[in-house]
C-alpha cells in the first residue's frame, strides 16, 4: 500500500506534538494513509488513534537514557551499546524507499528527523519544537555555548539550517517568533503559528472546586524511569521538612509507563498513609495522608490537573513548559541525570524566562516554595513571563492548515 504521509519524531513531547498533528490531519484529509516514525521510545502515545487510515513503522525500542542522549558520555554510551545506531540504519533505510511513493514527510523535533526528511529525497516541513534562541538571549550569556550561538546567531547549527534550505522543504515552523525572526534574517524562510505545546492541556477545570480551599503544589517527577523515581524521593525528602499551617494538596500525575507500586513505596517510605475513605473528587486514583499533607496519584492525569495548582515542583521537559504557559510558576531540583541534569535546567530555566527556578540545593528549594506560596505577587510576576513565553493555545490547527496548503496540496 502507498503511504502518502509520513511523520518521523524524535520521542517524548515531540510525539505528543505530532499525535496532535495527526490527529486533526486525519480529519481534515480522509482519503490519505497517514505513518508515523518515532525514532525514540516505542511511540505509546500515538496508541490513543483509532484510524484505519494511521500506522506506527520502523524499529522501535526504548533507550537507557530514554532518548539519544546528548545530555551525558554515559548515557550516549549505553545508548550506543543498546543498538541505537542499527535500529536507525534500518529506520533510515525505511525512509530511503519513501521517495519511491511520492511521500510527503513531516519531520518533528530537531536535527535527526530533519536529516531523515532531507536525505529522503521527498518534499517535507520541518516542525523545529526542541530549539530557542530565548536560551542564549536571555540570562547572563557568559557560558561557552551562548557565545557559539551568539556567533551563528541562532541555537540552530550551521548543518541545520543548510538543511533547511532545501528547496525540498515546503514548510519551516519554529516554536516562538525570536528563533522564526533569527532564521529569517539569515533568508531562511520560517514562521511561528503559536506553540502547539499549550493544544493539549486544560486551561480550566471546574473541579478545582473541590480543593479551593487548599495550597496546591503539583508534583511532576518526569516520564523516562527510572530517573523518575529519584525525582520523586528527591523531592519528597523535601517536603517532609515543609511545614504550612494550612492544608496542602500534593497533585501526582504519572505517565501510563508508571509502576505505581513502586510509587507507593515511595510515599511508605515517607510515612504518607493510603486513605481509603478520603474523597476529592478530581478524578484521582488514590489519595495518601501524612499530618495536614495530601498526596494524590493520578495516571494520566496532567492534562486534567496542571491548571489546578498554584506552584509546581518539576524535573520534567514538555510537562513543565506547559504549566508555565498556563502561568503556573515552577522550581526544579536537578538530579544525577541522564537527562533532567543541571546544564538541562538552567536551558530551560532561560527557555522560559525564570518561570522555573534552579535551585541547587533542598534548602533554597524549601525557601522558595514557602514564598511563592505566601505571596500572591511574587508568582503573577513568575507566572506572566511563562504566559508570554509560551504564547496561546492554537497552533495545532494553524500548523496543520499550513501543512496543507504548502506541502500537501
């Protein structure tokens, strides 16, 4: 059968950015076959569409790192010997024969799927998600890799941007307008729709209702385990020094990869005991007690509960951006890697402008918290600058009527 669409991702927030893409392609172009390549991860989200019209391809395995790692020697290292280079000789092969089926190709993430589109030989856009130029222009801009970018003149490297300008390439989406108005003065041709990011989480809830009269942290430990439960007791040993004298609802939504036994054990560890008769009514799978704190554990609960909160303590990627955008503040507590490490944290602490915080240690995390919880102005300020970094909701839409016109039409 000929495939007229293939989308090729990099993992993570990239395929639930290209999952959203899809699925309004899917609706929009009814008699195409629509594929998708995740080069990271076995592509769990895209199980959630139901098409007769969609397909998952390729060699798919997740990694030790939980991605290509260029976060660490070690992790590219365990990457390597786990077969990342042969899965994606035989991914990259799979590609190759598109152009024999007049493919069209949709590249989402950075400079793997880009060179995937481009050695293809087919027509393709380019959906840049990972890459900012807010990460160099924003801050003290004395570390080594600000003065590289400043030199270029963007965070995309000279290889990228000669693939880019491939006559192939019909369509060029960037993440915000300063990386789009940086490539343009380069005449490479790019624009910005708005961050598809902010598509796929809820602004409003009306159960917040239900625990309005409680301070509310969410608690975002990440995806990739099992970094996730270091995460996890990292902070958790944080919190058990924390003292309000009110009430404090602790929201932890997990990924649907998540061992939630071993989650549990966790909060044993910490003395949080399972309530069976406690009831918040936010959908929650289980609710655990310790003095006046709450915990409560919901699988596959971000999208629901992330606008609940009032401040968020996160060592995640895409979760922590979009609470930002939804102008939550937020502060991180980096671990030992492999990929939430510190030179990570403090990227995207400038990504998005201070919305979240680094702090180094358990102690200046505990006198941060206790401020942004005390002082409503201290988070407006946070919280406007992630509103504003990570613009409104949209873009998926407008992404895709691009797509359409410029690429497949």
């Amino acid at each position: 059968m000929t495939h007229s669409i293939l989308f090729i991702c990099n993992g993570h927030g990239e395929d639930v950015i290209a999952s959203e893409i899809i699925k309004r392609l899917l609706k929009k172009i009814k008699n195409k076959n629509i594929e998708v390549l995740p080069l990271v991860g076995n592509g769990d989200v895209f199980n959630s569409i139901k098409s007769k019209n969609f397909c998952k391809i390729g060699y798919l395995k997740e990694l030790p790192s939980g991605g290509f790692s260029n976060q660490s020697l070690k992790g590219f290292l365990l990457d390597l010997f786990a077969g990342f280079l042969i899965d994606n000789l035989r991914n990259f092969l799979i590609v190759k024969q598109k152009s024999k089926h007049n493919c069209k190709i949709i590249a989402v993430g950075d400079f793997l799927p880009l060179l995937y589109a481009w050695s293809s030989e087919c027509e393709f856009s380019f959906i840049g998600t990972p890459k900012s130029d807010h990460t160099w222009s924003s801050g003290p801009g004395w570390a080594l890799s600000d003065f590289y970018h400043k030199l270029k003149g963007s965070e995309w490297d000279p290889w990228e941007m000669f693939l880019m300008t491939s006559p192939r390439c019909k369509n060029l989406i960037m993440r915000d307008q300063i990386t789009a108005n940086n490539l343009n003065r380069k005449n490479i041709h790019a624009t910005y729709f708005g961050n598809p990011m902010m598509d796929f989480v809820n602004s409003k809830n009306e159960k917040i209702s239900n625990i309005i009269a409680f301070k509310r942290i969410i608690l975002l430990v990440g995806s990739r385990y099992p970094e996730a439960f270091k995460n996890l007791d990292n902070f958790l040993d944080c919190l058990q020094d924390f003292d309000l004298s009110k009430n404090l609802v602790i929201l932890l939504p997990l990924s649907i990869n998540a061992n939630v036994l071993q989650i549990q054990s966790y909060l044993n560890k910490y003395g949080f005991k399972k309530q069976s008769k406690t009831k918040f009514l936010i959908d929650q799978d289980s609710v655990w007690k310790k003095k006046e704190k709450y915990i409560l554990i919901g699988k596959g609960k971000f999208n629901l509960w992330a606008n609940m909160a009032d401040i968020g303590l996160s060592n995640a990627g895409t979760a922590t951006e979009q609470i930002a955008g939804l102008g939550i503040p937020s502060l991180s507590l980096p671990g030992s890697g492999p990929q939430f490490t510190k030179s990570f944290a403090k990227r995207q602490s400038r990504l998005l402008g201070g919305s979240v915080l680094v702090c180094k240690n358990k102690e200046i995390l505990l006198k941060r918290l206790s401020l942004l919880l005390r002082e409503k102005v201290a988070r407006l300020e946070q919280s406007k600058i992630g509103k504003k970094r990570m613009g409104k909701s949209g873009a998926s839409q407008k992404i895709v009527d691009s797509i359409n016109s410029h690429l497949l039409s």
